[in-house]
C-alpha cells in the first residue's frame, strides 16, 4: 500500500488531498482531450486502489483543459493494432479501474466540463456523483466508429439512461447536454461552475462517518447486483453494523433532544 500521496509515480495523472481528506485527481493528457491510454487506466487502478486506505474521506475527479474527458485513446489503439483477445485483456483493465471506483466506499464526485464521450462517460458513470456544467456534452459515438463499448456502458451508462437510451445513443450518436442529460439522468447537478459544485459535495460528504459513507458507496451497488432477496438480507446486515457504529451515537442523541439540524427544503 501507498504511504503517502508522494509514493504515486503518475505521468497522466496527478493526486492532492488536504489536511480535511478531500481528495483530487485529476486527469493531465489536455493535448488529447483526456482520453484514457493504457498507461493511465494502470494510473487509475493504482490510485484508486490505495486512496481508500490513505485518508481519503471524499474524492473530486477533474480534468485539465477543456474536456474531461473524450474516452478510448484511439490513436494509441490504431497504431498498436491489438489482437481480439489482447484487447479483452485492455478492457478488463478498464473495468478493473471502474469497479476500484465503484466499490471503493469512497464518495467519488466527477466535475465534468466539455466531452464527456465512449469511455471518458463509462469512466463518470463510475463516479457516484457527476456535476456537469454549461459546456458538458455526453455521448457515446461507438457506432459510427465501427466500435463496442469495453469499459462498463453496458452496465452503468444503461443503468442511468436505460438500455433503450443507450442504444439510440450508440446507433446514432446522439448528444446529450444541459437539461435533457440531467432529465435523462446522465449527471445529477448542471450549475456554471462543476468544480466548485464538487468541492462543495465533497466537503458535505466528508462530514459523513466513513464507515456511513463506504456503505453507501459500495454497498448499494453491490444490492443491485443481488437477488432481492439476497440485497434484502445484505442490507440489512449492512444497516445492522452502519446504524450501531460509535459515530452515529452523537448524532443520534443530538436528534433524540431535538438540537439536530432538521431536514428541510431551504425556504
């Protein structure tokens, strides 16, 4: 395990955290929109392996330039011109990086801004909570470019839009941007400024007890991977261990003598 934010050796990537856990990384290849090479899927794995057992108590994933992030690198994949299964294994890495996100039990909150397309969408749609601004646009162009999804669409971009959205958007090339993607559920907040958003969440989640914050961060997508009945016995487990935690025990006294700050839509 990494001891330190220092012990990362990262050309595509850089990683900060402060003095409170609010962690970022962020993507580096501006030059090429962000778009996801092999060598940072291996930088995204090792990173997000070692963030939840370094301090990390809430993670803002941004980008340099003007796109977060335009998917598969495909200039690397022509000029390596892989093999069916070498690029199997290439795809397994993504997914690996993904569910390392995913599961992590970290909140996970993406600042999007410009592309958000083929693989830079499958790399947000494993963000738990994706901020879009004025210049944000989703897509996923694989269709026109003789291609498949091999990083999670099928998964978590279907899970968000649904199968049917997501096939008029890989046979067509459908954009989506500003309103129609939050109502179609591709980001949950579209505001002018996305990275100021997601410091702002971040900060709110940190304040979570982290073991609160890993349940809801690893546990409700492993229910959706269940059974019912399954995800009813694990959730409960789950709620058994979370709502009996010492962290909870001041919250709870601070609601039962009624100094708890009450929930409330803002006036």
């Amino acid at each position: 395990m990494k001891k330190s934010i220092d012990d990362f050796a990262l050309e595509n990537i850089t990683v900060t955290m402060d003095d409170d856990g609010i962690t970022t990384v962020t993507l580096n290849r501006p030059t090429k929109r962000n778009a996801l090479n092999a060598e940072t899927i291996e930088e995204l794995i090792e990173v997000f392996s070692n963030l939840p057992r370094m301090g990390a108590r809430a993670i803002v994933l941004r980008a340099e330039g003007d796109h977060f992030c335009a998917g598969l690198d495909l200039v690397e994949h022509h000029v390596e011109d892989r093999r069916p299964e070498e690029f199997m294994h290439v795809c397994l890495r993504w997914h690996e990086a993904f569910n390392k996100m995913e599961y992590g039990g970290v909140p996970i909150i993406a600042a999007l801004k410009g592309a958000v397309v083929g693989g830079g969408l499958e790399l947000a749609s494993s963000a738990h909570i994706r901020v879009a601004d004025q210049s944000t646009y989703f897509a996923l162009p694989e269709g026109q470019r003789g291609l498949f999804t091999g990083g999670g669409a099928t998964i978590r971009v279907a899970d968000l839009v649904g199968k049917s959205r997501m096939i008029d958007m890989m046979l067509t090339g459908r954009i989506y941007a500003k309103d129609e993607a939050i109502d179609v559920g591709l980001a949950q907040y579209l505001v002018e400024d996305s990275e100021a958003k997601a410091y702002e969440i971040a900060r709110a989640a940190a304040e979570n007890p982290p073991l609160s914050n890993f349940a809801i961060c690893s546990a409700i997508s492993h229910m959706q991977n269940m059974s019912a009945l399954d995800a009813a016995y694990a959730e409960a487990v789950v709620a058994g261990v979370v709502n009996t935690q010492p962290a909870s025990r001041a919250r709870l006294a601070a609601f039962a003598d009624k100094t708890a700050a009450r929930v409330k839509p803002k006036s």
